[in-house]
C-alpha cells in the first residue's frame, strides 16, 4: 500500500512545518490530518473525520470552510499555537495531475495582522532575546503597526523581565546562545505572567537582512538580535514588511526605570487583583479617540520621560489644548472618523490589505487638511513642529478617490473593486456584462413569441450556464431543429441554443476577465500606496501624538489637574496631591494632602497610623503624580513641583502582596535587596509595611536598618508606611528622617478616619477599633481589649512579655482548644454504629480515640 499523491504532497510540507497546526486547503475548506486533526477538533470542538490516504487505516481529519477559517485560527492562535496555512498556488481547473500547493503565511501570536484577532487599543508584541556574555540585546516589533525597537542591557536579575513588562509580549524569540539558568527562570516568569508563546532559534551572525531597513546605529549584538527577529518575521508573513519604517535603538536609561514589581504596584495598565483595565491609571487617562492614541499612550504611561525639555514639550501642548478649547474639541470631532491607519499600514505591507481598507485609509486621509487648519495657529514647540512637517496626502487620497467603489466587497476575487471610469477596458466589459443581461431578458421574449410557450424561462446554473427551461406539457411546441436538449427533469426539460450560447460567452467571458483586471488593479493601486509607507507612517504618528495629548488636557481638565514644575533639584513638593483612581472609585470625597520629600532634611518620611487610615493610598499617589508628571500630564494636585526621577521603586510588604504564590518573605526581601542594590539618590522609593512578612522584632530590626542604608548609603527619596509606630524613634537621630501620620479622630470607643497626613507620629495602632469598624464579634472584640490591656501593663520588653502571653494563653486559649478536642471525641463516640461494624473496625475507631485523647495530655 502506498500514500496517495496528495497525501504525499501533505506529508512533505507538513514535514518542514512541524511546530504548526496545517491549514491544508482543498477546495473551499482548509483540512487538518492526523495529530493536527485530533488537536484541532478537541480545541475548536469541531467533528473528527478521517480519510483515506492509501495506507490500511484512514487519516483523522477535520476541516473548517475556508470563509470562516479566520475565527478558528483566532481560536488556536489564542491556545498558543502556530497555525500555518497552506494554499492552493494554481487553478485546480488548469491544474496538470496534482495542484500545487504552498505555504503562504504563518500566523502566530506575535505575527497576527488581522484585527479581529487584535486589541485595538494595545500593541502586540513579539520580541527577540539575544544573550552575550553579560550582555542581554533584544529587539521587539509590532507587526501589525510596523513599530521596530532595538536596546541591550546588562544581564543583571530580573532585567530582562522589568524590561519586557512594558511591552507584555505576546511571543518571544530565544536566541540559542547561552541561556543560562538564571535567562531561563525569567522566559519561564515571562511565559507564563503574559501567556507569551516562547520559540527558541538558532543562533546566527548573518545580519544581511537589516540592509532592507533603515535603522540607527546598532551594536553586533543588537544586529544579531534584530535580524533574526526579522527573518522570523519574514518567513512568517511571507512578504517584505516595508511597514517597519525605521528600526530604533534606545537606552534603557532614556526612560524612567519602572520594574516589573512596581509597574505591578501601581496598577498603570491593569489591576492586581483581577488584571482588568478599570481601576488603573491607563482607564482614567485614556480619552483617545483613534487606536493609535490609545496605544501612544500606553505606551508613554509604561515609558515616563528623563529630558525635562521633552516633558515641558507634551506639557505645554497639553495646556495649550485645555486654554484653547475651540481648537481642542474640533480635533477632538476631526479625530473621530480616524481610523486605524497604522494597522491599515501594517496589511497593506503583508499583502493582506481589501478595498474596505484602502477606503478607510481614504476617509482617514480626507480628515488630515483640517487638523492641519486646527493646529496651523498652535504657539507651543511640539505642535509647530508637528505643523510644519504635516503631510496631508492629498495624491493619496486622489489615487484612492479616483480607483476604488465607494462600497466594494471583502474579497478581492469577485470584482466591484474598482470605480467606474477610472479603467477603460473595465467600463466595456462592465458594460458588456450589462447588456449581455439585457440580450438574455430579450432572448427569452423573442421565444416565448416564436414558440409561443408563454411560461418559457431562461435560467443559469453553475454546471450548464444559461439554458431554456420549458414545462413538459409545452414540449410538442418546442421548435426541435433549433434546440438541443441538455437536461431533463421531473416537470421541465433544460434546452440550449447556439444563439444563448453566443450570448453566455460575452457574459461569462466579460465576468471573469474583469474580476482578474480589477484584482491586477488593485493590487498595482495597493503597491502605489505601499511605496509611500513611510510617508503615511509619520503623519499616523503625529496623529497619534495629538490624540494623546488631547486626552491628557480633557481628563486635566475635568479632573482639576495642575501643570506640574520640573526641575532637578531633587525635591518633590505637592500642595493637595490626590491619587487619580482612587479620587474616582471612593463614593465620598478624597482628601487631599501635602508632600515634601528632598535630599536633605526631609529625604525620608516614615508614615503611621492604624491600618485603613490611608498609608498606602498616599504612597502610591506621590508616586503616580511623579510618574504622570514625567509622561508628560497635568496631575492631580493643587500644585506640584517635580524633581525628574530616574527609577521609582515600590515594595509592598509580604502580606500585602495579593499576587498568587509571591507573598512569601523572600520574595519581599529579595525585592528590598534590588532595590538597596540598584537606587540611586535620583530614585523614588515607595516601602509600604516592608518587614511584615516575619516576627516583629526581625521586622522591626530589618525596616529599621534598611532605613539607615537608604539614608547613608543611597540618599534617595522614600517614603515608608508601617504600623510600626516604634520607627518614629528615627527622627532625630537620623538626619533627614521626617515623621507623619495619617490622623484619625478617637470617638468614644471607635475612630473616625481623617485621611489628612500630619506631621508627628502615631502612638498606637488601633488595631481593636479596626477591627471592631470591620464588624468582629462583640465577644472578640472584647476579649482582645482584655488580652491587649494586660500585654500593655507591661513594658515592651520581650522577655516579660512573654511571660504575659504564657499567662493570658495558659488560662484561657488552652482551655477552649481542650474542650474543642475533648467535644470531637465525644462526638466521634456518639457516631460509632456498634451493632454494624466488624471487630476490626471497632478496634481502629478504638486505636484512634485513645491516640486522640493521649494528645490532649
Ligand atoms: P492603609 O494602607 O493605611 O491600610 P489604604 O491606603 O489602603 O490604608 O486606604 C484604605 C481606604 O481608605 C482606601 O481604600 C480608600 O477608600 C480610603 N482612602 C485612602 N486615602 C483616602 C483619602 N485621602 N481620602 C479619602 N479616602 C481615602
Ligand atoms: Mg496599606
């Protein structure tokens, strides 16, 4: 027994495509076969089939039409597969034996174009880890917007995943070329925190393909990585990707430094807990209107700026925009009918791009003269610039106007692509088609008269074109020297004539030969537009930008935001700062407070105060005003003075930590070390309870010390939240420690909170009162009143206060703990069934209870 020929055929291409589902298209539907076929029908939950493929056993198949194949290869795409889809490269009909097929594309998660399969208002990322020596290169693209990045590092922990956080790609190449173990734990955090496909290739020095591109000066390493970045990306796409306009290198150290902890922390893109969008910084910023600011301004929120100017820059514009309201809401109308032109972009460059498309591309272009009108008048830098660079396309949108039907189809294969006039041979053929038509209805009255069979009727179908259909109670009238049977049926017969077929073949010529012109055209169309990439590119950027910046100036506005002061002189200062999610999620009013935090007598400020006063509300609010400040946006405040600074760091004591399987001690201190390790006196750093994951004293004694190597060793600016009020002790002796607590009101038994930060520290931590506000039981409440009087009459001496707790516990916690055990027995007595058990049962249940009351003691 041997394979079929197309079986053979399958077998070898899916030989070379190993780590893909195969898309096997035969006729209208794509098949799957063996292990592909069982995946795939588990998967999309489709029937599986099989087929006979000469050998003794059938195939498993399954298939999906190739209409609708899109949804199912989002399907898998979505599991983490590759699907690679293989065409049928010639017309079955012209065909010699076997049709020829190929592979035309691979889709991937980090390859997808097609928008369906996309977030509109997030880029998609694929990256390429190249690891030399103690160096870590990696280059990250976007397909589908043709956006291509390149930077190295040092391979220090973590690095390359506080990098990578900001981009949450979606695939990952790993260059094969000394991965050591460390590299490896982090691919493995990365696959699994951004459910990131990871490939593994081969290491190559070959980077000839980056001379297609232009690209700014990059190191070997950065070559190695890019290249083979997009040697994967071109045999993917299977096409020449003149989307990427440019390859851009950048230093890590351009940027405020954010890692992944802290990105987490301080919920910019998405929440802790439930990983959404709504609750974070991003949701109550984003007032974009085209996906392209929604993804700019992602992307800023991730990459806070260094360059006071460039700050002042997106400043500026953004106070320009909220005083200049008429200019302001009219782009914010012109931006509306923007469509995605980055994307649009990104398929014409894959080849993958319809007429719908390019109409898009029109209507977007057709809004690009009067946002030029709208900032002609601009006073601020970013926006002149902006101007005097603006490129409206008009010979674009002309040579779309001009070619493509203002309603075509999805497909390109059926005509109705192109516009009347804009082809000669198209319009006759059209118009041949037409009267064609017209002939056919003519045809059809001159033999209803001739024969006078009223009820005659001319029909088409696929498999004999057009043809005359009579009744058989007509047939004695038919005239036999003229037509020719072709068909019979129950209660018609199907006749032709040489005239009808005459008549077909200017139709159906006309019909096929045009459906190929207009698909010859469009493309030829498409490539104009393709070599004018660039050109579109930049003006979709520019867009993107004043997209952004409106955004900021309409939530600056409605949120009472301040323009915030850069400087570098090291100190932060806010009057009323507020923290910009929380102020919109609490349903009473967010009080606001000052800050002041510099290199000197107030370089590190210890906050107190009872849990639910608002420590860590405040932390993270002075850390977001910084953050938001340096992307370039009002902020929320009364006023606000901010020194640029190079890293943020936040650690969130261990029993704070929400995140699944993290809140160990460990982690919390590992955390604290890089942080000790890697600040500088330009470095914001945020400590909410740290040292709460252990015993109070290692606690104490840990947060206490850590404080003293900030201050002599580091000099940054911190800010540190605990509840242990015994680090108030600092002040004073360490020189610019500075104490504030949050206030509260004691109101007979219970407190009130007052959410405003004072100076001074707090001295006692009402824990009780907490407690009792979140509805404890009386009894418990009590008791831990009782518990906590005796402690205090002793002083905080550990010894003696051990002796207390031996006491409290020996008198009343043991003695609930015996009658619960004693209470379990009895019960378990009460249960035994003794007239159905077997001796040998008895003697277990016997065994166990007298174990069980030995334990008690
Ligand atoms: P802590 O860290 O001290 O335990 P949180 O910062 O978690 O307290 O704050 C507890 C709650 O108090 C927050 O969820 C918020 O609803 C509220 N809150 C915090 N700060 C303020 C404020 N300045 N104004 C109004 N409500 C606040
Ligand atoms: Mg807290």
């Amino acid at each position: 027994m041997a394979l079929t020929p197309m079986m053979q055929q399958y077998l070898e291409i899916k030989e070379k495509y190993k780590d893909c589902i195969l898309f096997f298209r035969l006729g209208d539907f794509y098949e799957m076969f063996f292990e592909d076929a069982e995946i795939a029908s588990k998967e999309l939950e489709i029937a599986l089939t099989g087929r006979d493929c000469g050998l003794n056993k059938r195939a498993p198949m399954c298939g999906v039409p190739y209409h609708s194949a899109e949804s199912y290869i989002a399907r898998l795409i979505e599991k983490g597969y590759k699907v690679a889809i293989c065409e049928q490269v010639e017309d079955p009909r012209q065909a010699k034996g076997l049709v020829k097929r190929e592979i035309t594309r691979i889709i991937t998660p980090g390859t997808v174009i097609e928008s369906s399969m996309l977030n509109e208002k997030v880029n998609n990322y694929i990256v390429c880890v190249f690891n030399n020596h103690d160096t870590i290169s990696i280059s990250i693209c976007d397909v589908s917007t043709g956006d291509f990045f390149v930077t190295s590092f040092k391979n220090e922990k973590n690095k390359l995943l506080d990098e990578l956080s900001k981009y949450v790609p979606s695939e990952l190449l790993l260059i094969n070329y000394q991965v050591t173990n460390e590299l490896q734990e982090q691919i493995d955090v990365i696959k699994n925190r951004f459910n990131c496909l990871i490939n593994l290739v081969d290491f190559s020095t070959d980077y000839d393909i980056l001379e297609k591109y232009k690209y700014d000066c990059l190191t070997d390493n950065e070559k190695i990585s890019a290249a083979r970045l997009l040697d994967y990306l071109t045999e993917t796409q299977k096409s020449s990707l003149g989307h990427i306009a440019f390859i851009k290198r950048y230093n890590v150290s351009d940027y405020m430094i954010l890692d992944s902890f802290t990105r987490k922390n301080l919920e910019l893109t998405e929440t802790i807990r439930t990983r959404s969008k709504k609750g974070t910084l991003i949701d109550v910023l984003d007032k974009t209107l085209t996906a392209m600011g929604g993804r700019l301004l992602r992307k800023w929120v991730e990459e806070p700026l260094m360059s006071i100017e460039e700050i002042n820059k997106r400043l500026d514009v953004v106070e320009e925009f909220i005083d200049n309201i008429y200019v302001s809401s009219d782009l914010r109308e012109f931006l509306k009918n923007i469509y995605d032109i980055e994307r649009i972009l990104g398929k014409i460059s894959c080849e993958n791009a319809n007429a719908r498309d390019l109409n898009a591309l029109k209507q977007s272009i057709a809004m690009l003269p009067s946002i030029k009108v709208a900032i002609s008048n601009c006073k601020s830098q970013l926006l002149k610039d902006i101007y005097s660079d603006f490129d409206t396309l008009e010979d674009i949108y002309k040579l779309i106007d001009s070619a493509i039907d203002e309603n075509p189809p999805t497909t390109l294969k059926e005509g109705g692509i192109i516009k009347k006039g804009y082809n000669a041979e198209v319009d006759k053929l059209r118009d041949a088609m037409l009267n064609g038509k017209k002939w056919i209805l003519e045809l059809e009255q001159k033999e209803r008269e001739i024969t006078g069979i009223k009820s005659l009727k001319i029909g088409y179908n696929k498999v004999f074109g057009y043809y005359i259909e009579v009744t058989k109670a007509n047939l004695n009238l038919v005239p036999k020297d003229r037509y020719i049977r072709k068909q019979t049926l129950a209660n018609t017969e199907r006749f032709i004539t040489p005239e009808l077929k005459e008549i077909e073949e200017t139709i159906l010529g006309a019909e096929a030969k045009i459906v190929e012109i207009e698909y010859d055209l469009f493309v030829e169309i498409r490539n104009k537009i393709y070599s004018q990439v660039s050109r579109i590119k930049k003006v979709a950027q520019y867009l993107a930008i004043i997209d952004v910046l409106l955004s900021f100036a309409k939530v600056s506005f409605e949120n009472n935001y301040v323009k915030p002061q850069i400087t570098n002189d090291g100190a932060i200062e806010i009057k009323d700062g507020r923290h910009p999610v929380v102020e919109k999620m609490i349903s009473g009013v967010f009080v606001p407070n000052d800050t002041l935090l510099d290199l000197k007598d107030n370089m590190i400020i210890i906050i107190t105060g009872p849990n639910m006063a608002g420590k860590s509300t405040y932390l993270r609010q002075v850390a977001l005003i910084t953050l938001l400040a340096q992307v370039g946006c009002f902020v929320p405040a009364k006023s606000a003075r901010i020194s640029i600074v190079d890293r943020i760091f936040t650690r969130i004591g261990a029993s704070d930590d929400l995140s699944l399987g993290q809140s160990t001690f460990m982690v919390e201190m590992t955390e604290v070390s890089n942080i000790l390790k890697n600040a500088t006196k330009n470095s914001l750093i945020i400590l909410d309870e740290v040292g709460r994951g252990t015993s109070t004293y290692d606690g104490l004694s840990i947060a206490w010390s850590v404080i003293e190597y900030i201050n002599n060793r580091i000099g940054a600016k911190t800010l540190f939240a605990t509840h242990y009020h015994e680090l108030t002790e600092l002040e004073g002796k360490i020189r610019g420690v500075k104490n504030y607590c949050i206030s509260v009101k004691e109101h007979g038994e219970d407190i009130i909170f007052l959410r405003k930060i004072v100076r001074g520290g707090a001295d006692q931590s009402y824990g009780i009162q907490v407690a009792k506000l979140a509805g404890l039981p009386e009894e418990v409440i009590k008791k831990a009143k009782e518990i906590l009087a005796k402690l205090e009459e002793n002083d905080i001496n550990k010894s003696k206060n051990n002796t207390v707790v031996k006491e409290i516990a020996s008198t009343s916690v043991e003695i609930n703990l015996f009658n619960y055990k004693e209470n379990e027995i009895i019960e378990e007595l009460k249960n035994v069934d003794v007239l159905n058990i077997t001796p040998l049962e008895a003697m277990n249940i016997l065994y166990n209870l007298v174990n069980k009351a030995k334990k008690l003691g």
